[in-house]
C-alpha cells in the first residue's frame, strides 16, 4: 500500500543509527521544536538514484526491557523479517563476527527476504583489511565495506538495496478520492469509526488495546464523495511502547499519515484530551495534513444544554497550537453525526488544496498592512511588498520582504489571521516563508 520499507537491524553499538543518519542525509534529533511534537523519529524516507523508499532504524536494546541480549536480538530480527521488504545487517569489522551476528543471520537466512551485509566501520580507503572476509562465514553473500561515519561504501551498499527492492505498490485511486488517516492513542474507537462509515465490519474492533497491527485501508463511496480511510494502530507514549511490534505499529501509523490527505485525530470522550494526543495532532499538524479532531464515546457522556459547548471550549484551549483545527462530536457506537463527519472531511481536504489567485491575496495584504502598521526597529520598518502563493497542501505563501528580521512572529500570525478571515482554510495548517528581496538599509 506504501512505499517500500528497508529495516537497518543489528546488535548496538555497531553504528546502525550513524548508517541510518548517512543514508537519509541528515542528523535527526531527538526532539523537535514543534509546538505539540516530542517524539523519537524511528524512520525517515530515503532516496537514491530517483527512487524513494522508507528505512527505519530498529534501534538497540530496550533500556526497560529485562530480557537477555539474545532474545531480544531475536525478536528485534523477526520483526524486521515480518515488517520490512530488505533487511540490512550491520555489523562491527572492529568486533569481527560474533554469536549475535551469527544468531540473527540464521534467522535472516530462513526467511527468505533480501538481506544486505553491512560491514561498518571500514574507516580507511582502500582494500578492505583480512579482518572483513570474515564476515561471509554469516552465508549472507558478499558483504559490502561502509564506514557510516566517513560514508565510504554507501553508494554501493544503497545500490544493492535498488535491486532488492519490489515496486511501489501505492494504489492510485485518483484525484478526486480523499485518503483519510484516523489516528489517536490506542482503544479510542478509530477501527468502529471505519465500520461505521463502510456500513460493515471491515476492521477487528476490540477493547483490548493494541488490536490493530497494521494501517488497513477502506474504501467507502457516499453523497460527500469518494474516501479512502486508513486506520492505524494507536500511538502511545514512548514510556509505552515496550514492545517492538507495537514501535512498527507507531511507524506504520506516522507513514499512514504521510499518505492521507485528511487526518482525524480521534479523542475518547470519557477521557479528555492528553498530552499524547497533543504529540499525534502535532505530528499531523507538522506534516502539514487538514485535520479534524472527531471526539468520540459522546454518548458515554452525561450531558445537559452547555456541555459541548464547554468541551469544545476546554478543547479550542487544548489545540491552541492548531487554532485552525474543527471539532465533530459523534459516536461510533450509535452512529450519532457520523454524516457530520464526513462532511468536515470533504470541506477540510477542499480547503487543504485552495489556491488563491495573487491579486486577491496582495489585495488582504494592502488592507491588513493599512490596518495594523508592519512593525519596525531602530528606525528601520519593515515593508513587505508582495505576496504569492508557492503551493497547496499545506496552502503555502511566499512573502517577500526588505528585511526578513524584522517580520515577527506576532504580525506573521496577524497576517495569517487575516488570510483565513477572508479566504477560509478551515481545517488546514498555513506555511508561511518569508524571502528578502533587497536589504532596505535605509531609515524611514
């Protein structure tokens, strides 16, 4: 249904994560100044040669975890051999082949998925040293000499990983379908959301958390339009997430929502809005996706002629980071506005994708900047002298400036602010860059 999924397995220390940096072409870290968003980024898209593929990096062993090193290399292996479409096996020259290498490259064998030897930490150029023939004693073919960190041997060992990887298989359903990723933490009822829409069962529905495994897709045609639903396992804290079935169930979760176009954060009623659902919203939000929270169970809910008004309320202050962002009470269970929710659906996926012709958007430039004077600083104002729209999905707009400084946070959200009064983009995050057309060094 995705792109292809390359796993990078190994025991620690064998620089799996330096690899996984390499590859990718940059240095993630561990947390991201986005408001809402602390997570451990786990896999990243990757390209080479014109083609795209998805590597995840399994990581080491789990601090929590009491299990021997053995058994958890063993469950760390089978997950890369169930989950991914090529595996690489790092492992160490300085260490040389140990029980672990051999343990994990029996499994790998059995399987019958590509398996490319990595042999990390060839540092100098050149002939491989003695030492590196060792390595195809683990019956895995020739391996290939990379140093991660100087990044010799990457091209080769990336080449290998092109020629065993299967097509993208992503479906197109075409342009006027609306892929739709319901996301939230685990056991609040995004898998009876689907059965719902779809009219049957097409998802296991279970109180046990954890159910669903794997992102499934659904698709359902109705007087709003064509959908496509993608349910998702539930994302949980990391404190949580002790087992790693459950660290694919998370990534296949975030890749679910890379291919949506809508995603609907579901909330329990019952239980309010947490601060895990604040990192699966930021997530989304991030990621630039209309968005529509879908508070569910509202029918567990003792209420009376102001208690939704006074959610949605506590709510709006909840996603004050994404003030944009709708609210469709329903439930699953009884059915209750499920048309409702489709309906935000359609109009946030619409308002995703507006474009706004240039004349009218300088035209709410000319009469936001009249309104509210741009700010200024040690004489020097600041001027913006146009604006244009780059692309959509987010809607995204370039405005260029004589000093990009001086474009402030605060006026950038007025500007956004005005934006959205005139031309909607309900549902919908708003890029905004700033460019500098010349430095205006004269004072005015």
């Amino acid at each position: 249904m995705a792109m292809p999924l390359v796993a990078v397995v190994g025991r620690p220390n064998v620089g799996k994560s330096t690899l996984f940096n390499k590859l990718i072409g940059q240095r993630l870290s561990i947390v991201e100044d986005t408001p809402g968003v602390t997570r451990d980024r786990i896999y990243s898209k990757c390209e080479w040669l014109g083609h795209e593929f998805m590597l995840v990096d399994t990581g080491g062993i789990e601090p929590d975890s009491q299990d021997v090193i053995l058994s958890q290399m063993r469950r760390q292996a089978e997950l890369a051999i169930e989950k991914a479409d090529v595996i690489i096996l790092v492992t160490d020259l300085k260490c040389g082949v140990t029980a672990t290498d051999e343990d994990v490259a029996a499994m790998l064998r059995k399987s019958g998925k590509p398996v490319i030897l990595c042999v990390n930490k060839c540092d100098n150029v050149g002939e491989p040293p003695a030492d590196f023939y060792e390595f195809y004693n683990l019956g895995l073919g020739e391996p290939i000499a990379v140093s991660s960190v100087h990044g010799h041997g990457t091209g080769d060992l990336l080449d290998e990983v092109l020629k065993e990887l299967p097509e993208n298989t992503e479906e197109d359903y075409g342009e006027d379908v609306v892929k739709v990723a319901v996301i939230g933490k685990p056991n609040v009822g995004k898998s009876s959301i689907i059965n719902r829409l779809c009219g049957e069962d097409r998802v296991i529905v279970s109180d046990i958390a954890g159910t669903t495994r794997d992102a499934t897709d659904s698709y359902v045609e109705t007087e709003q339009g064509k959908f496509v639903f993608i349910d998702t396992a539930g994302i949980r804290k990391k404190s949580k997430v002790l087992e790693n079935i459950e660290r694919y169930s998370v990534l296949r979760s975030y890749m679910a929502v890379d291919r949506a176009d809508v995603a609907v954060i579901v909330i329990d009623a019952s239980v309010g809005f947490t601060e895990q659902d604040s990192k699966v919203a930021g997530y989304a939000h991030e990621k630039g996706k209309a968005c529509v929270v879908a508070v569910n169970k509202w029918d567990a809910i003792e209420k009376d002629t102001h208690t939704m008004d006074e959610f949605k309320k506590k709510l709006e202050v909840d996603f004050s980071f994404m003030s944009y962002v709708p609210f469709v009470f329903i439930s699953a269970k009884n059915g209750t506005r499920m048309d409702k929710l489709l309906e935000k659906i359609n109009y946030t996926a619409q308002q995703n994708a507006v474009r706004i012709p240039t004349g009218r958007l300088n035209d709410v430039l000319a009469y936001a900047t009249a309104r509210v004077q741009p700010p200024s600083d040690k004489g020097r104002r600041l001027k913006i002298y146009y604006m244009t729209q780059a692309s959509t999905k987010p809607p995204t707009f370039v405005a260029f400036v004589n000093r990009a400084e001086l474009f402030h946070f605060s006026y950038r959200r007025y500007i956004e602010n005005q934006i959205r009064e005139t031309f909607g983009l309900d549902g919908t995050p708003i890029v905004m860059m700033v460019r500098e057309r010349d430095r205006d060094d004269v004072k005015s």
